[in-house]
C-alpha cells in the first residue's frame, strides 16, 4: 500500500488517457487495410496480428460494458470527422474531485442516495449482509465505541451549493481556516482589477495565490485530498486538507498528505485525485460556507498544439461565458447526483432530460440519429434565442460524455443499467458530439454577430447560384480597383501640388475612417472563420480573404492618393467615400 500511494503522489505520475482521435484514426487505418485484404494487419494498438475477438462486431459480446479489445473503439465518428480530429473541443473532458461520503463504500452511496435527509446506515454491529461502511469508518466507530450506532451527516449531502464560475480567473487565493486543523474556508477569484470571494475570508493564517498566465490560463495538474472527520457524537463533517496546483509560471501547495485510511484518531483521509492535463476549474463546491470540491474541465491533450491564442479561445467560448467579468452561477439543483454518482452540476438541468431521450432513440431506434432534433428540439430553441446556461449546459454534457467513454466508466443516473454498454454509450456520444458542435456555432454566433458578405453566404448555401455572384462580385472589385490605380498612376503629377489645410484635413480624415471601415470588415472575416472552421482553406475564403485584406489596403492607400489629387473642394468631398462602394460591395449584395 505505501509504495502504490508513494506513486500515486509522485510529482512525475502525469499519465494521460490516449485521445480519442489517435484511436480513430488507428482504427480507420486499420479498417482500409482490411478492405485491401491485407491480411498482415495488426490491432489497434500495434500490438500483434488480429485475433478473432478483434474482428467481431460491437454486438457479439453482450456481457462486456467495456471490452479490452481496442479495435472495437471508435468513438466519434471517422478519422477525418471534424468531431476526432486533433485538438477537437469535442474531446475535451469535465469532472467533480472530492464527491462523495468518504466514510462509506460504493453501495453506501449509492444506498444514500436513495434516502432521505438525516438516514442512518445500518451500523456493523447490525448490519445483515455487506456493510455500507469501509474499512476506515469501520476502524473508527470501533475507536470511538460507535459500532452500534453508525455515522451521520447533517445534511442530504455536502453540496450545499455548488458555484460555476462564469469567467477566466488569472489568479486564485485560498484562504486558510481551521476545523479540527487546517482546512480551506475560502476562495478569491481575481481577474483585472475584480475579486470575487466566496467563502470564509479568514485572517488567522495568510492566503496563498496561485497566478495564472492571462495568456493561458491552464492548470497542468490538480492534486487534492479530503478529511472526513468526527464531529461531536456520531456526526461527521468534510474538509480539504490538501490541495495543490501546478502551471507552467506558479505553483502552490496547501496541507500536508495523509496515507488514505483512519488516522488512528477521529480523522478519515481520503485517496489522492489527481487531474494531469490543460486543466480548468469550472466550478466549487461549498458545505457550510467552506468549498469541498471542485468541477474540472480538462481541454484535451492535444491543445498543446495549438497557440496561445487557440487555448484562450476554446477557454472563452466553451468553458466560461466569455463576458470579461469574473463571476460565479449559483446551482443548488442535482447535489445528489453529484455527490453519490458521479455527476457534474449543469446551468439547465433540462439537459439530462434530453440526454436519456437521446439514449433511448440509440437504444430502440435505427437509424438513431433521425431522432436528435425531436428529441432536443426545446434546448435547441432556447439556445438560439441566445440562452447562456443552455448553451453552457449542452456543452458541459458533451464534455461529460468524453471522460466517460475515455474512463471506461458508467453513467449513474440511468435507472436501467442496461444502457451502460460501449455499443450505446459511443453512438450517445457521436450524437452529442454533433448536436455540440452546432451549439457552439451558435454561440460563438451570439457573441460575434458578423455581418455577412456575398462570400459567407456563398459558402453557407452552398449552390452554384450564389457561388457565381460571389466570382462576379469579386471580380468587379478587382476590375475597379485595377482602374482606380490606373488613374491614380496616369495623374501622379497632380499629387504634387501643395493643398491648402483645409483640403489636407478632409484628405487625411477620409483615409483614416476608409480604413476604420476595411478593419471592420476584416474582423467580419476572422469572426466568420472562427465560427465555421470548414470555411477556412476554401476557395471562398481565399477570395474572401483577398477581397477584406489585400483589398480594404489598396482602398485605404488609394483614398489617400486620390484625395491629394484632387484640387476642387466639391471633388474632395465626392471622393471621400467613393471608393467605400468597392469594398462594401459583396456586403451590399
């Protein structure tokens, strides 16, 4: 037991599940040789030739919920799918660290679950059959003489409340406490010059902080350790005793580790959970005004490769709600949930409603996917109509569903296990995987509200119509801008002459705000790619990139030239915005 909690907690134990695209794509490969008839062919994982359980389909082996063949796992479609690919937001993963009733077991929590507040288990001095308590409660009921009486807690559960936080901290500081020793009572999340604290804000011991980069605002590991310790006759309470936060500037260490298991006193530590990866914090969770655990949002191994700014983008537009305000949602809904089966809390609970209808339709209907939109026509409405916690929430179950499938684990929540199967729980995510992507289009739609050209509507509809009055629109810019600089050329000597100030104000005031206008047009494009990442490489976008960038340059240079050259005032004032009807052309039409 030491050496596996020595390496439990070793710093250097930073193993990370493999991303679901890496599989996929292996898969895939596999797949066409397979279609090749290339009978060389090895399993997923390259270990050695197929076997016979390998090449079975998903349906032959009904008693397995996760079998250990990882041929069988292609979870989001195919290796191309905009869902698989590398650094796909639809792999990003979210998670609660330190739910739970430590004192008990699995079927404990599970029992309290099903009971009301203030249920006592049946104690072991009474129990029939297998006790709901581990062998650590067990350890200290027997120090304390409470065998016969069993452990309670105040509460249904300990969430209270559970605090979502709506915007990117850059630094976090704990404050320190003590009950029954040292314990974190609160929490400051500080953004700019704003600091929202929840908690206790003690002054016995001084806050720690941990500083995050405003750049990149990502946690590379998250190590954290519970106490559940007796408090008066057989009630017990929870606490962090230990928390540490890793980035690639700060660091910061809070408590000491305790090897798991009754400490010999009153005190029940838990395991150590640990989290690897980009890590978030999207959320708190409070008993008694002190935070008990935390809701994390993993981005995915794979934006490592991605900019600075590809991280902070994915952190604004699907973790937090992007409004520069550092802030928190309170949720008092579902702490059940979380607490006995491994739940996260959502903005808009109506989201697990619409989830089960989704397994159902995979669970009876072929094809499945037919039934997405009836299925989630109402959240799909309140999201286009800009509702924040849909949104959020939709996407927080997508993430949900990744750390399921990539952890192997089971959704507690269904009443029928049945549907806790690999052949349902991939297809489930594949559907909620593109309901997701829609959603965040949306959303970045919401945020951005671009205003479309002839290019983006192009591309949108798609038909040979539109396709067409977007060359002939483009071309029509190019043919003006080519006889512009024609004149301008042909003329160049009439730029010498020295205009009076008047003149030169109005020359160089309708340059600038020519190029104000060409800046805007620019940010339309950049907020349409973001928001439709297909877009981006085609050739709509090469000339709509050539028309918004190359072309409000020549605009902006053009405007300038062509106002020194012009002597009569009525003229200047004409050709200040003459040429504004080149580059709004393809908005116009």
């Amino acid at each position: 037991k030491t050496e596996e909690f020595t390496a439990m907690t070793d710093p250097k134990n930073t193993s990370v599940p493999t991303p679901l695209a890496d599989t996929v794509a292996e898969v895939s490969a596999q797949n066409l040789k397979l279609d090749n008839g290339n009978d060389d062919s090895t399993d997923s994982l390259g270990s050695g030739p197929m076997t016979e359980s390998d090449s079975i389909d998903w349906e032959g082996s009904d008693n397995e919920a996760w079998p250990a063949s990882t041929a069988r796992y292609a979870p989001v479609g195919d290796a191309n799918s905009e869902l698989s690919r590398k650094g796909s937001l639809r792999l990003s993963r979210e998670f609660t660290m330190g739910v739970g009733f430590h004192h008990l077991n699995e079927g404990g929590n599970r029992a309290m679950f099903a009971s009301p507040e203030n249920t006592i288990l049946s104690p072991p001095a009474t129990c029939v059959g297998m006790s709901h308590y581990n062998e650590a409660a067990i350890a200290l009921m027997k120090r304390h003489n409470l065998k016969d009486k069993g452990l309670c807690v105040s509460q249904k559960t300990y969430l209270e409340k559970t605090l979502l936080i709506t915007d990117t901290p850059h630094a976090i500081r704990l404050f320190i406490g003590d009950e029954n020793g040292p314990c974190i009572v609160g929490v400051a999340l500080i953004r700019s010059e704003v600091t929202f604290t929840t908690g206790t804000l003690s002054e016995k011991e001084p806050p720690l902080t941990f500083m995050l980069e405003p750049d990149s605002p990502i946690i590379e590991r998250i190590e954290m350790q519970s106490c559940t310790w007796l408090e008066g006759k057989n009630q017990v309470e929870k606490k962090i005793s230990y928390l540490s936060l890793l980035s690639r500037s700060d660091s910061v260490v809070f408590g000491q580790l305790h090897t798991p298991g009754f400490d010999g006193k009153q005190s029940i530590y838990s395991e150590v959970e640990i989290a690897t990866g980009n890590l978030c914090i999207s959320g708190i969770g409070y008993f008694v005004n002190r935070p008990v655990s935390l809701q994390i949002v993993d981005l995915g191994v794979e934006v490592n490769y991605c900019k600075d700014s590809c991280v902070l983008d994915a952190i604004r537009n699907t973790v937090y709600y992007g409004h520069e305000m550092v802030g928190v949602n309170l949720i008092r809904t579902r702490a059940p949930e979380v607490e006995f089966l491994d739940s996260i809390s959502t903005e808009d609970d109506a989201v697990w409603g619409n989830m089960l209808t989704c397994m159902n339709a995979v669970d009876k209907s072929s094809p499945s996917y037919g039934e997405l939109l009836p299925n989630v026509v109402n959240s799909l409405e309140r999201s286009l109509n800009g509702d924040v916690h849909t949104i959020h929430s939709i996407l927080r179950m997508d993430r949900f569903l990744t750390y399921i499938i990539q952890e192997k684990k089971t959704i507690k929540t269904f009443e029928n296990d049945h549907l806790n199967f690999y052949a349902k729980l991939i297809p489930l995510k594949q559907m909620w995987g593109i309901y997701s992507n829609t959603i965040e289009q949306i959303e970045r739609l919401h945020r951005y509200e671009p205003q479309l050209n002839s290019f983006n509507v192009a591309f949108v509809q798609g038909t040979k119509d539109y396709l067409l009055r977007a060359i002939f629109i483009f071309l029509t810019q190019t043919t003006m801008l080519v006889l512009t600089m024609s004149h301008i050329w042909v003329n160049r000597l009439d730029a010498c002459h020295i205009p009076n100030l008047l003149q030169l104000i109005v020359s160089i005031s309708g340059a600038v705000v020519v190029s104000f206008m060409a800046k805007q047009s620019r940010d339309n494009f950049n907020d349409f790619a973001d928001i439709f990442p297909d877009y981006t490489g085609t050739a709509l976008y090469k000339i709509d990139m050539a028309s918004s960038y190359f072309g409000g340059f020549l605009v902006s240079i053009c405007t300038l030239l062509l106002l020194l050259m012009t002597k009569n005032n009525l003229d200047i004032v004409l050709n200040a915005t003459a040429l504004l009807f080149v580059m709004e052309l393809d908005e116009l039409l």
